[in-house]
C-alpha cells in the first residue's frame, strides 16, 4: 500500500493545501509548530476517521471556520481507491457530514463503514497500524517502554494470532455447550426407558377388549331405552295439539270479547270528536267576520285601490308596496349622500386642524433639535481638544521604548524573530545539558565498575581474573572519558545560563516592540477620533441652521391649514340640515308600509282560517265514513265469537290432558336411564381413547428413544470432533509463535547489526514470553531500559522495523503494507544516531519498502529523501502552506545553506 495524494480544507492550520506522494523516501521539513505533523495526522484521520484522533473533532477544524475536509487517494493491492471525509459545524458542535470511499467496483458511504471497509482490507484496525507503521512523535520507545505482557499482545494481534485464541475460545464454548446437550440427552434417553418399561408392563391390549364388549353391551340397552321414549313422545305430541287447539281457540274468544269492546268504544269517541268539530267550526266563523271588520277599518288611509274587505286582493296590496319602496329608495339615495358629504366636510375639517397642530409641534421640536445641535457641535469640539492631548501623550511614549534599541542587538520588527531564534538556542542548549549529564552518569558508572574489578584483580575490560598485570589503561580511558564529560557538562551549563540571560532581553525587546505596535495602532484611533469630532460639529452647526429655517416654514403653514379648517366646518354644518331633512320623510314612508304590512297580516289570517273551516269539515265526514267501517267490522266478529263457542269439546280435551301426564312422567323417567347409560357408553368410549392413547404413546416412546439414542452418539462423535479442534487450535497458536518470534528475533538482530555493527553491543535476545535483552560484546546482559536515551529510541525503532518486515514478508508470501511512517524519530538521538537511522531507513528501502513518511527537521535525514516537502507558517494569518520540491537535493543544499 502507498499513499498517492492529500487535500485538505481548513484540517488544524491549514486553509487549503494539496500534496503528491511519490514512492521511496519523502521527508517533511519545517520548523517546529508549523503543521508537519498535522499532514500525517490527516492520512491516518482519513483512514480510521475519529478513532485515529488524539484530539477532538472541534480542534481538528481550522479555528474560526464552520468545517473541514479530507480526502487521501492511495493504492492498495494494485487497487486504486480515494476517501472524503468533511466535517461540519451545526451550534457548538462538530460532526461528520459527508464520509464516503470509492475504488474498483466499490462504493462505501458512512463513517462506520468506511473504517470497517479499510481495516477489513489493510487487516489492521488503527490501533494496529500505529503499532505496526505509524511511529508517532513522543511515541517512539512504546514498545520498548511495554511489558512484556503488553508486547506480545500488540505483536500478537499484528500477526492475527489473537484470532487463532479467539477461534480456540469459540471452540472451548462450543464443547461446553456440547456437553451440556449432551448430558441433557443422555438424561432424556434414560426417562424414555423408564418410561417404554412401565408402559409394556401393562397389558394394554387385553384391557381394550374387554371395554369394546361391555361398550356394545351398553349400545344395545340405549337403543331400547331410546324406542320407548319415541313412542311417548307421539302420545304426548298428539295430546298438546288437541289442547293447544283449545288454547288457541279460547284465546281468540279472548282476543274477539277485546276486538269488540274496543270497537264500539271507538265508535263513541270518534261521535264525540264529530260534535266537538261542529262547535269549533262556528267559533271559527266568528273570527273571520272579525277580522274582515279589522281589515276594513285597515284600509282606510292606505291609499289601496279596493272598496272594502271583501273586495281586497294581493295586486292592489303589492302596487302600493312598490310604490313605497321607490319613494323609500329615492330618499335613501339622497340621506347617503347627505350623510357623506356631512362626514366628508367634517373630516376635511379635523384634518386640517390636527395638520396645523401637528407642524405647529414640528416647528417647536425643529428648534429643541437645533438647540441640541448646536450643544453637540460644542461637545465635539471639546472631545477633538482631549483626543489632541492623548495623541501627544502616545507619542512621547513610542519614542521613550523606541530608545531601549538604540543598543539592542536588533532593530524595532526584529525582536520577535530574535526571542524565537534564542529560545530555539535555549532548547538545545538544555537538551545538550541532559544528555551530557546522562552520558557523563554511564561513564562514572563504567569507571566506578573498572575500579572494583581492578580491586578484586579481575580484567576492567571484559570482567575476566587476570594474572599479573592490573590493566589500569582502561580505567585511565575511563578517567580520561569522565573529565572530558565534566568538561562538557560544565560548557553546556555555561552556554544554557548565557542562553538564558539573553533570552530575559530578548523578551523585553519583544515586550518592547509588541507595545510600539499597540501604541501606533492607538495613536491611528486617537488621530481618527479626533478629525471625526471635528467633523462631527461642523455637521451638527450647519444642521441647527436647516432646523432653525424648517421651524419657520411649519408655522407659516400651520396657519394656512386653520384657515381651511374653519371653512369646511361651516359647510358641514349646511350638509347636517340637509340630513335631517331627509330622515323625517323616510320615517313617514316607513309609516306608510307598516300599515300596509298590517293589512296584508290581516287577509293572510283570514284566509288561513278559512282553509281551516274547510279542513274542520273535511275532518267530520272523515270520521263519519269510519264509524260505518266500524260497525261492520263489529257485526263479523259477533258472527264469529258465536261459531267459536259451538266447536268446543270438554271430554276430549280432558282425555287429552291425562295422555299428556302420563307421558311427561315416562319420559321423565326414561331420560334419567339414558342420561346413566351414555354416561357409561361416555367412560367405556373415554377408557377405551386413554388405552388406545397408551399404546400410541408407547409406539412415540419407542420412537422418541431411536431418535435420542441416535443424537447421544452423534453428540459424543461432536464433542470428541471439538476438543480435538480446541486443541489444535492450541498447538497451532504456540506453534506460530514459536515461529514468528524466531524470525522476529533474527530481522530484529538483523536490523540490530546494521545500525550497531562494530559497537558495544553484540546481539539481542527476544525469548517466548516476548521478554527484551541487550548482550554487550562482553556478553553482559542489559534490560533495554537500562541503555541510554539515544540508543533506547534506536533500538524501538529497530524493533518496529523488524515487526514491519516480519508483516511485510509473511507467514505464506509477501503482503501489501502501509508506507512506513516516522513522525520526529531523531527526538531522541544525537548526531551519530541520526547517521544510523539514515542507515536504517535506507536498509529498509532496500528491503522493498514501498513508500516511507518521514516528519523531521534534521538535515542529515533531508539529505538522504528521494523527495522533499516543506511547511511553512504565515504568522500573520497563522495558517500553513505545503509544497513538494522536484529536486530534492538542490533544496535540501539550499535548506542546509540557509541553516
């Protein structure tokens, strides 16, 4: 696998940035702070997405912007394929919008799934890939720092093997599960043998053939039983129809003696209606000469064409309505117009005196406004006067700090450049400081060790006994190292203390220089404050003197607007005459047509009462024409009530009567014998279904046991299968170890001798329990934490070669790796580390690395890239800025040139 390309869109200090990735050795150079780092960051980010992030999503997105986007194009496996992940903000909160990645027949949206599609391919989750490719900066002795517990579980997962333990699990569940099946079944199979034996004890078939003789023996006295009980019942059938029929016919006696009486009560009522309608009938009579006297009395006056009551039509009544609501309309017309022109008048009235209050009230706030103005013309003044002061004052001040650089170092705008430049000094000097220390610490150690060796007369070289000779020349080698570390240690606290004094000045010119610029930017307020004042009241005069001529206008108009006020009043009063002129004539009009509706009230109710005369006599010949129904009716039922009353027979119906009880009685009896004897036919038939089901059972036990029987043994020949499995799974798993940590131990020796061949240190021993040991050539063996600063971070970053190889190479061939990424390895080392490293890196790229990231300012590592890529930090904007050199020697001599 290989990196091709990374565009980023405001990802931590970048605002847009876009960068090829070529095979071989690719070194990013830039000064500390600059966003190296962040580059790599951004291909693991879009990888593995949040996951791969030691911050937060909000510290990923460039400050001050809503989002952020990442998009990595790389090969794997000789497949091309690209990843977009962009973030946006919604409230205070950052969240993967957009994640999607494309390649040959593929096609993956989600965040989730993305990640599941690249660990599933690169067979490494991104913890893996940090410990297998990806040496992140301050993380460089991780593994060496681990136990040896921690090691083989991270090389372990590398190598897949933690999928050979979670296979033997699996298999160590299932035989679990397998044995409780089967001990389940093995349980089952005994049951169904105690059970099939208690059941062939039992003589089931002989018990059925004595229930089925004694069911036909029962069968036989139900259908005697049962042809008895019919023939009661046709007694008792015949007997109820003879007395049903005589029910029927004394009820219909019954309901005839009702028929009549109700008949003839009919009768009489409704005679009685008929008179009471005739009396209502000539009170009716009465009120209609009455009303014709009312209407009579109504017409006179209203101006109808009629001669009396009787002569009134609707014609006449509807000519005159017509001839009122023409005159209504007309005077209506003419009141709407009145009423408007009233309304018109005295609006234009009101109007025109709020007009002359409102600019009266102008005129007066024209002059408060002028007044006002000319007030803040004078504040102006006042506030140019005090910003003058204050210009004088910033002034004095920025040539006073001016004068601290009269013999400064630098001049004003260099201060910043030169703190930073300082305390870069300042860091290495105290790092120089430590290691010295630490070296000057290992040497007392081997001198202190010498001595006691010479004491007890062995050799100080190789700690042998030696005959004779004391051999003081090592100790003196010892001796001579240890003051010539003294004397280092002695120069590098001289030159941190020089650093240091330097530095406190440094920052005062800086401080200095810092307030310049505050004090200019002030003074650029002050002088703009101070031409905006005096702006300001030449403004404000000249405005007083337009308010002042505005409030002249307003009141010579106001005037005006009440000299037509009082004109178009004078004419509202003419228009409200005129209004109530026209009211009095519609009110007579409207007395007019309420006398005219009264006469048509009028003949409507005497016309409706005289229907109602009509109808009242209608009602009478109605009842009188029923009442002779009626009579008929009654004469047939009479006939009827008569012929009833001959056809009825004592005799018979008292014989009927003692049939019928004596056949309820037998048939009483009879069913209590029945109801015993199906009851019994229902136990033999239910013994019978129970033995038969016995039988059945006994057949499914047998069943059931073949069946049972044949699962144990399938469960045994599984159970044995698994455990077999278990194991295997156990040997293959140590087996596998055993191997990957023999050709772990050799790359890792390889690899070793490479960067330290002809040194102090002879081999490295990397045993079962993945448990480190350093041999000096003097076969002394040391833990690695007990070797120095230097050497610990070069022999991590031999181990995590070594285990980038074994996974590149392969249990059965080569596979597809990630590039090789080392984010600041020369933290750590000294000049002649950093030599051995770029021993080991180009080692490495001989071994068949693809592509190999490498984070660092060093020169030596730049020199020894096929291509470099510098950053660089705009401290104006803050933002970063990358590019890729076509010649990457020429630029890494230009980068030396410049150092």
């Amino acid at each position: 696998m290989r990196f091709e390309r990374l565009q980023l869109r405001n990802f931590k200090p970048y605002a847009d940035a876009d960068l090829e990735l070529r095979d071989g050795v690719t070194v990013i150079h830039g000064l500390n702070g600059s966003g190296k780092s962040s580059l790599l960051e951004a291909c693991f980010f879009a990888l593995y997405g949040a996951r791969a992030l030691d911050d937060t999503l909000d510290e990923v997105v460039t400050s001050g912007a809503d989002g952020a986007e990442v998009t990595l194009r790389f090969v794997h496996d000789g497949d091309a394929y690209e990843i977009t992940r962009e973030l946006r903000r919604s409230g205070d909160r950052i969240s993967t919008t957009t994640c999607t990645l494309d390649g040959p027949d593929v096609a993956v949206d989600g965040a989730r799934d993305v990640r599941a599609f690249v660990t599933e391919r690169l067979r490494m989750d991104a913890e893996a890939f940090v410990n297998c490719a990806y040496v992140r900066q301050g993380e460089v002795n991780k593994l060496i720092n681990a136990t040896p517990t921690q090691r083989q579980d991270t090389i372990d997962d590398l190598l897949q093997l933690g999928k050979l333990e979670e296979y033997r699990e699996r298999a160590g569940q299932a035989r679990l599960g397998v044995e409780d099946v089967l001990s389940e079944q093995r349980g089952a199979l005994s049951k169904l043998d105690a059970q099939i034996e208690a059941k062939e004890s039992a003589d089931l078939h002989a018990r059925l053939n004595e229930l089925e003789t004694e069911l036909a023996e029962v069968d036989d006295e139900i259908e005697r039983f049962e042809g008895n009980r019919d023939r009661a019942e046709e007694t008792l059938a015949d007997a109820e129809e003879v007395l049903s029929t005589y029910e029927d016919r004394k009820a219909e006696l019954s309901e005839l003696d009702d028929d009549i009486a109700e008949l003839e009560a009919a009768i009489e009522a409704d005679e009685s209606t008929r008179e009471e309608l005739k009396s209502e009938i000539v009170e009716t009579r009465d009120r209609v000469e009455k009303l014709e006297s009312e209407l009579s009395a109504a017409l006179d006056g209203a101006e109808i064409d009629a001669t009396g009551a009787a002569d009134l039509n609707s014609d006449a009544i509807d000519e005159r309505c017509e001839e009122l609501d023409a005159a209504e309309a007309s005077i209506r017309e003419d009141l709407q117009d009145a009423r408007e022109r009233r309304t018109m008048l005295s609006n234009q009235a009101e109007n025109l005196d709020e007009r002359a209050d409102e600019l009266q009230s102008r005129a007066e706030e024209a002059r408060e406004r002028a007044d006002d103005a000319e007030a803040s013309a004078d504040d102006a003044d006042d506030r140019a006067a005090e910003h003058g002061e204050e210009m004088d004052r910033i002034d004095g001040e920025i040539e006073s700090l001016r004068g601290r650089f009269d013999d400064a170092p630098v001049d004003v705008g260099e201060a910043a450049t030169y703190r930073e430049s300082i305390q870069a000094d300042l860091d290495d000097a105290k790092e120089a400081v430590t290691e010295a220390r630490t070296e000057l610490e290992s040497a007392r150690e081997r001198l202190e060790e010498a001595r006691e060796l010479r004491a007890e007369g062995n050799c100080p070289e190789c700690g042998q006994p030696v005959e004779g000779s004391p051999h003081v020349a090592a100790i003196d080698d010892h001796e001579e190292r240890v003051a010539e570390l003294e004397s280092e240690v002695q120069e590098a606290r001289e030159r941190r203390e020089e650093l240091t004094d330097r530095l406190e000045v440094a920052e005062e010119l800086a401080d200095a220089e810092s307030r310049i610029e505050s004090l200019r930017e002030q003074r650029s307020l002050v002088e703009e404050r101070v031409a905006d004042a005096e702006e300001a009241a030449r403004e404000r005069r000249a405005e007083a003197e337009s308010l002042r001529e505005d409030a002249a206008d307003y009141e010579a108009e106001a005037e005006e607007k009440r000299e037509a006020a009082e004109t178009q009043s004078e004419a509202a009063a003419e228009a409200a005459k005129r209004v109530e002129s026209l009211e009095a004539d519609l009110e007579t009009v409207a007395e007019a047509a309420e006398r005219l509706d009264r006469i048509a009230e009028l003949r409507t109710e005497r016309d409706e009462i005289e229907a109602r005369i009509d109808r009242l006599r209608e009602r009478r010949a109605e009842l009188s024409e029923r009442n002779d129904e009626r009579r008929e009716f009654l004469a047939e039922k009479r006939e009827r009530r008569r012929e009833l009353a001959d056809a009825i027979d004592e005799s018979r119906i008292q014989e009927a009567e003692a049939n019928r009880q004596e056949a309820e009685s037998y048939l009483e009896r009879v069913a209590e014998k029945l109801d015993e004897l199906r009851e019994r036919r229902d136990e033999i038939q239910s013994e019978i279904g129970s033995v038969k089901g016995e039988l059945s059972n006994l057949e499914d036990l047998r069943t059931d046991r073949e069946a049972v029987a044949a699962r144990v043994a399938d469960l045994e020949s599984l159970h044995d299968e698994i455990a077999t499995l278990e194991s295997a799974y156990t040997d293959l798993r140590a087996e596998l170890r055993k191997r990957n940590v023999e050709t772990l131990e050799r790359m890792l020796n390889e690899t070793f001798e490479l960067v330290y061949g002809n040194d102090a240190y002879a081999r490295i021993r990397l045993d079962d329990e993945y448990e480190l040991t350093v041999f000096q050539k003097d076969g002394t063996a040391l833990e690695p934490g007990q070797l120095s600063g230097g050497e610990r971070a070069l022999f991590n970053l031999s181990l995590r070669c070594a285990i980038y190889r074994l996974l590149a190479e392969g249990i059965e061939g080569s596979a597809p790796m990630p590039p090789l990424i080392l984010d600041e390895p020369t933290v750590f080392l000294d000049s002649g580390h950093v030599s051995r490293l770029v021993d080991l890196v180009e080692e490495m790229r001989s071994l068949g690395v693809a592509q190999i990231l490498i984070v660092s300012h060093d020169d030596e590592l730049v020199a020894a890239a096929d291509d470099l890529v510098t950053v660089e930090k705009d401290p104006t904007t803050n933002r970063s800025s990358v590019r890729r050199h076509e010649d990457a020697a020429l630029a890494a001599a230009e980068l030396g040139a410049d150092d």
